[in-house]
C-alpha cells in the first residue's frame, strides 16, 4: 500500500510540474489562464492525496482552498478582467520559446540535483515532494521573469505559490499550512484587484492623474 | 518581581494594533494626526518596560538582548516619524495631494506597519515572523501607492511583484528549516520555534540547513534592498509619502535584516553547516560597490538618498558577516546611527521638497540662503550619512574598516573604496542642495524642526561620547551574535 500511496503522490507532483511547463509557452493570455486553473486542479488533487495520506484532515481545508478560489474563482475573475481590459489575445514573452523552455529544464535539473542530495536523509516521499515543489517554484519565476504583461506576471506568482503549497504539505506535520494559504490566498486577491484598479485609472482617469502632476510641478 | 501590572509585550503589540482599529473610525486630520502620534509615543513608552521588566520566552513572543535593541529603535523612530508625518501631511492636504479618506486610510496603515514590524521582532516562531514581515510589507505597499499618481502605483506594483518574490522564497526556506528539524524534533509545532530550533539546532542536517539559509538570505535580502535585489527600493522611496521614505529606510530594512541574524545565529550553532559570513559580506561589498557609483547618477533627491541607504545597508550587512565581536559591535552602532541619521534627511528632504514643490535635485538649489534651519540641517544630515568625523557614522564606519583590516585587508581595501567614492557623490550634491543662488520658491516652510533636530543630535553625540551602558549591552549582544 506504501508503494501506492509513493506512485500516486509522486504522479500528481510531477504532473504539477509538466503543468507548469505547460504554462511556459502559452502564447496567449486565456489560454495561459486556463493552464493555470488546471495546475490549480492538479495541486488540489495533490493536497488532498496527501492529506488522506499523512491522515491530516486540517490538509483538505488547503485542497478546497486550491480547487475554490484558485481553480475557479481568481480565472473566472481573471477572464472577465481581460475580456473588459481587451488584452485577452495579447501576450508578450522576452525570450524565445525554445530559451525558456531550455532555461525551465534546466532549473528543474538544478532543484532535483540540490535537494535530492540535501534531502537523502529524508523519506522518499517528502523528498520528491520537495524537489518537484522547488521546480514549480522556480517555473513560476522564470514566468514573472520572461513576461511583461502583469496578469501574466501574478500567473507565475500564482504558479510559485502552488510550489510552496506544495512543500509545504509535503513536510509532513508542518504547522500553519492552512494559515499559510489562506494568507496567500488575501495576497492573490488584493494583486488581483490591484492591477484591476490600476488598469482603471490609467483608461479612464487620466484627466485626475494629470492634476496631481501639476500640482507636484512635473513628474519627477 | 514583576514591576508592571502587564506584560509590555502583549502592549507592543496591542497598542499599534488598537490604534490603527480606532483611526480607522476617526474623521478629521487633526485628530486622526494627534492620535497617531500618541499611540506611537506609548509604544515607545512601553518598549522601555521590556528593559526592566521581560517575560520568558513562550511559543510566540521571545525578548532578548538583540530583538530589544531592534524594538526600542524601532519604537523610537516610528514615534518621531509620526510627529514629523503630522506636520507634513497637513500640507499634503492642504495641496491637495490627498484627500482626507486617503489620510485616514493612511494612518490606519501607519498603526498597521508598526503592529506588523513589532509583531516580526518579538515573533518566536519563524512563521510568525516571516507573517508579521508580510504584514509590514503590505502596509508599506498600500502606501507608496497611495498618492495615485502613474509614477506611485508603478513603484508600488514593482515593489509589490519583488517583495511577493521574496515572500515566497523566505517561505520556501522556513519550510525547509521545518523540515531539518522534523526528523530531530518530532512534528507539530516544536520545529519552528526559534529558542526550540536554536537548542537542537546541532543535530540537524547540515545541507538542507544550508539550502534553506540560501533561500532566507534572498528571501528577506530583498526586504534588506541587498544589491541585485534592490530594484523597488529607489522607487518605493521616491514616490510615496516621505514619512514612509524615513520609516521603510529607517525601520523596514532593519526588520528584514534581523529576520537574516536570527537564522544566521541558526547557523552558526550547527558545526557543520556552512558558515552564512561569506555569503553575507559579498552580498554586503556588492551592495556598498554598486550603490556608491549609483549615486553619482541620480537626478531626484529621494532617491539618492534611497541608494545611499542600499549602500548603508551593505555596510551593515558586511559588518554582521565578518562577525566577530568587533565588527558585529560596529554593525549595530551602523545600523542605530544609519536609522536615526537617515530618517532626519528624509525629515529634511520632505519639508524641502515640499516648499521647492519639485523632487528634482537640480531644481534645488541655495537651501542654506533661502532656509537657513532646513539648509544647515541637511547639511548636517549628509555630513554624517557621508560619514565625516566627529559624527556617530564615522565611527561605526571606522570601527568596520579597521575590524576588516585586521583580518582581510583586501576586503577592506574594496569597502574603504566604495565608501570614498560614495561620500564624494553625496558632497557633490550637496554643493548644488545647499549653497549657491537660491531657485525656486523661498516660502517660509513651517517644518516640525524637533525630531529633526533631535535625531541629529543623538547622532552627534553618539559620535564624540557613547553612554557606557550602550556600549556594555551592544558589546554583549556582539558576542551574542558570534
């Protein structure tokens, strides 16, 4: 039975992290969007395995958190967003696809390499655990780095997110995981609403903002 | 034994926290100013118990002789900011750069800041601390956008995207230290208490212990502005309010900075884990380097002053990573001396840029003709963020490059180096602030000159004489940090 439960929370690690490559060369906005609410599925069912596991119900708190407000609520909100803003076709990456994907191979090569080796004391299950959440964390920053757009940029910041979700359930036992998402979850929202206001008043307020400068007497 | 009938650290905590719930009800600048600094003023108070009077540690709240030295300081500051941020933000309201939703928004958020820094210097355990970190940093956030202007919300959004990064490595690492401790400690809640981690620390695994400090030092450096993770810091200076420009310069960087002592203290007790100095001293050497030719290309007067706290900020840092009783002494007077001095230029720099009605350091010019008080104060400030003798920074400085000397002299070389070349930018530049013609407008300015003044002259006292106690407490908490 401990070889099932290893291959199914090994599967659903490593499919987080085939996801995020997904993610990498999505070159267009909703379609990046939908990537992303699927890894946010596949992190779900990743949590909740190993809450069943670890016998750890406080987990199934954090896989309900995954699935409700990163699986469906912020790309629904998202979608919306960039369908009001008219940029849902647009999407702009500063390296060429091959780079990136060369450059996500390699930082995945560099986490295994890393923790496998830190981590061999460790049980197998928490070690894989943990490297394969260092290769989405770093995934998601090699998103915020190659991309310009800032939907794109809080989708990498999401992704990293779902890296550290992801160790930190894998630590078996570990303390304040569900504060911990939850938090995250408040962050996520208030970048969310963050970009959507300052979208906002860069189209529509211009003539507010052009006041404040006078009053400051130039913009620097 | 207990001399006061509560316990001051709950009162740290508490009382910035009442404050901001109750600004956040209270209409009307006047009050909402007054309330601001008062609650501020008995946080300071009540850090003063915590000398007299300290719990033990528990699982949540840990007071020793290093977090006091961080919290009386950061009491004290936060306290003279908020007097400062009275006078300066009526202005601002008379000007019309805010309104008043945004001013009582801003003084809940100022409460906020001080219960988040508090909260992550009294915090025991690390995930404690690295959510109270967040907290501070949010507020600061909020903040620097807070005046709405295409520039503001830029540097708030670039300070928002690189912090989230750093949250999300300091996590990483905390959960790492978690892990470490787990097959020694047992799981649950044991493994991230800091006086816990520290007494088992010995028997953990020393590379992942490594890996983990790896992720803390980028984590929380980019919180500390260390040089390639500085980007939001000249920004988030620049555009928000000056006040936050004195408290992120003065206070949040020291917050981070802490959170990277308690892990290296960590460190240094597992024999076998590598030691964080070198890492801590290139990071610290780069910074210093980068920031000082920076500084020569900078046209906005805050931001120069926000790249000379990158710089000082690496000098700190180089000081804790050399360690050593010595240099760990002088990198706690640096880092005393650089809060106080660098708050009182912003001080300086608020009222000045607020009167000139321009940021830009060209359009400045004869200060000491036009405002003889602002002027000369400025002067004074620079003097001494410059560090010229017989001011506070000069010998921490000193007490750095000599220490450094001793022991690496290459290193010291580089250090002596980045530190003439910054002190060369900062008097260049105030030739051009300060003397000379007068440009543009010479309206009296009504500047609250008291924690200007008053910060300058700790620090030019703490130059020629240093108060016996300080010197023994500050020598203890330098072997304290090894």
């Amino acid at each position: 039975m401990i070889g099932f439960d290893f291959d199914v929370a090994h599967l659903l690690a490593g499919g987080l992290v085939l996801v995020s490559f997904l993610l990498l060369y999505q070159d267009r906005l909703s379609a990046l969007l939908n990537i992303f609410a699927l890894q946010a599925f596949v992190l779900s069912l990743a949590v909740a395995w190993q809450a069943y596991v670890q016998d750890a119900p406080h987990l199934y708190v954090t896989a309900a958190i995954a699935l409700l407000f990163k699986a469906i609520a912020i790309p629904v909100a998202l979608h919306r967003m960039i369908v009001r803003l008219g940029i849902h076709r647009e999407i702009e990456t500063v390296a060429g696809i091959g780079l990136t994907m060369l450059a996500g191979v390699g930082l995945v090569a560099l986490s295994l390499v890393v923790l496998l080796h830190a981590t061999a004391a460790e049980n197998a299950l928490a070690r894989e655990d943990i490297a394969f959440a260092l290769s989405v964390l770093l995934l998601g920053l090699l998103i915020m780095v190659t991309r310009r757009n800032a939907v794109s940029q809080v989708v990498g910041f999401m992704s990293m997110e779902n890296g550290l979700v992801l160790a930190a359930t894998g630590a078996k036992g570990m303390p304040l995981v569900v504060e911990f998402s939850v938090a995250f979850s408040i962050l996520i929202a208030f970048i969310v609403i963050g970009i959507f206001l300052f979208r906002i008043r860069e189209r529509f307020d211009t003539v507010d903002i052009e006041a404040l400068d006078r009053a400051r007497g130039g913009n620097r | 034994m207990t001399l006061v009938p509560f316990d001051p650290v709950l009162a740290v905590l508490a009382i910035p926290a009442a404050t901001a719930a109750l600004l956040v009800l209270v209409p009307g600048y006047r009050l909402s100013a007054g309330l601001n600094v008062a609650g501020s003023l008995l946080t300071f108070l009540v850090t003063l118990l915590l000398f007299i009077q300290r719990s033990p540690p528990n699982s949540y709240v840990l007071i020793d002789d290093l977090n006091i030295v961080f919290i009386a300081l950061n009491a004290f500051v936060g306290f003279t900011t908020s007097v400062f941020s009275a006078s300066y933000i009526g202005h601002e309201l008379e000007i019309g750069r805010l309104t008043p939703t945004y001013l009582r928004f801003y003084h809940a958020m100022y409460q906020v800041m001080m219960f988040g820094m508090n909260l992550a210097l009294v915090a025991n355990n690390i995930g404690l601390m690295w959510v109270a970190i967040e907290i501070a940093t949010l507020a600061t956030v909020l903040m620097v956008g807070i005046y709405r202007t295409h520039e503001a919300l830029e540097a708030a959004w670039k300070y928002f995207i690189l912090a989230s990064v750093g949250i999300a490595f300091a996590l990483f690492g905390t959960i790492l230290v978690y892990m470490a401790a787990r097959p020694v400690m047992g799981e649950g809640y044991q493994g991230m208490i800091w006086t816990m981690l520290v007494a088992h620390v010995a028997q953990f695994d020393p590379e992942l212990l490594n890996i983990a400090f790896i992720f803390l030092l980028l984590g929380y450096g980019t919180k500390v502005g260390l040089a390639p993770l500085h980007a939001w810091l000249p920004d988030a200076h620049a555009e928000g309010p000056t006040p936050i420009s004195a408290v992120l310069s003065g206070l949040l960087l020291n917050v981070a900075l802490y959170a990277i002592l308690r892990f290296k203290l960590l460190l240094a007790r597992n024999p076998h884990a590598l030691s964080p100095g070198p890492l801590m001293v290139t990071l610290g050497l780069v910074s210093v380097l980068f920031a000082a030719f920076m500084l020569y290309r900078r046209h906005d007067i805050k931001r120069l002053f926000a790249y000379s706290s990158i710089e000082h900020m690496g000098i700190i840092v180089f000081a804790f990573g050399m360690g050593g009783a010595l240099a760990n002494f002088a990198g706690l007077l640096q880092m005393t001396m650089h809060s106080l001095t660098k708050s009182a230029i912003f001080f300086a720099v608020g009222h000045i840029a607020q009167v000139k009605g321009t940021q830009r350091i060209s359009e400045i010019r004869g200060l000491t003709v036009s405002h003889p008080l602002l002027g000369w104060a400025l002067v004074l400030g620079v003097m001494a963020i410059a560090g010229l003798p017989p001011l506070g920074i000069f010998m921490s400085e000193f007490l750095v490059v000599s220490s450094t000397f001793a022991r690496a002299p290459v290193l010291a070389v580089l250090l002596v180096i980045a530190l003439l070349v910054a002190f060369g930018a900062l008097l260049m530049r105030l030739q051009g602030l300060a003397f000379g013609e007068p440009v543009g407008s010479v309206a009296p300015v009504r500047a609250s000159y008291v924690p200007l003044f008053g910060h300058l002259a700790i620090v030019l006292v703490a130059g020629i004489y240093l108060p016996p106690v300080l010197v023994v407490w500050f020598q203890h908490v330098a072997q304290m940090l090894g």
